[in-house]
C-alpha cells in the first residue's frame, strides 16, 4: 500500500467505529470530498498533490473522532501529527506540513502558507456544494475558488428555514 491508501485505511478504520451513523456517514462525506478538493486545487496551484489529499483527509479527525467541534484545528493537528508518526512514512517537514494545514483551516479570515489556504479552499468548497442549503460564509473566498476553475458564478444568500 502506498501513504495515502494507508491514510485512507486509518480514516476509515476511525470512521467505521464510531458510534454515531449520521457522524459516520457526515464524515466519509466531508472528509473524502475535502480530500478530492484538495487533489483538484493542488493540481490546477502545482503543489503536492499527495499531502494536498492527505491534508484533506486528515483536516476534521478531531470532530469525527471525538464529536467535537471547538478548536478542533489545533487538536486535530496534534491528532494528524499522531497519526502520520504512527505510519512511520513521511518526513518531520511532511508532518508540519499537514499539521499546520489542519491546524490553520478553520481560521478561514486569516492568510495563511499556501497549503493551508488549499485545505480552507477545499473545506468551503465541499460545505458549498453538498451543503448548499446553508447560507454562503466566506463569499470573496469561494468566488476566487470558483474562478480557479474558470467558474463566474453570483452567490446570493440563502434564507435559512427550520424543519419541524
């Protein structure tokens, strides 16, 4: 097995115990469209398409893992980190890499290293299109990835309605 097919089976390992099946199945949606984000932007920005996936993967372990949400960042960067040691595969600068990546992802306002501001790209791009009932955070975001692709778009807001 290559690195990523051995992320992959970690990732799937974690997500097929836990317990929660609306978590399991938010996370192989989530996680694995993140990861495929990652792989299309780091191609079409000519960075590393394999830690690019890796980042994608590994970005929201800590939610998934643990059904928590606050300043899963920083906890799921010490999780990756923890997780690419355990392979024994990828190189300290691999580690801080990825690790700084997931670290920084959720702080989408900030600007960021290159590989983190990939992995913030693929995170709105997967809430916006699977979850496009939800209104639209980080508008001039999205559009400068939309335009990536050669997409002209106009996002408007979404009226949020609850379901009784």
């Amino acid at each position: 097995m290559n690195r990523l097919q051995l992320v992959r089976a970690e990732i799937d390992e974690l997500l097929l115990t836990q317990p929660n099946v609306q978590a399991r199945r938010d996370g192989y949606v989530h996680l694995y469209g993140v990861a495929q984000n990652c792989a299309l932007l780091a191609i079409k920005r000519g960075l590393d398409i394999e830690l690019c996936t890796i980042m994608g993967l590994l970005h929201d372990i800590y939610t998934y893992k643990f059904e928590y949400v606050k300043n899963h960042g920083v906890l799921g960067a010490a999780e990756a980190e923890n997780l690419l040691k355990k392979l024994d595969l990828f190189s300290e600068a691999e580690i801080e890499l990825v690790k700084r990546a997931v670290r920084n992802h959720s702080n989408k306002k900030t600007k960021h290293d290159k590989y983190s501001e990939l992995l913030k790209d693929a995170d709105i791009l997967q809430n916006t299109i699977y979850r496009s009932e939800i209104e639209v955070k980080h508008k001039d975001r999205l559009k400068k990835v939309f335009r990536n692709f050669g997409i002209r778009m106009k996002l408007k807001k979404v009226k949020i309605t609850k379901i009784l």
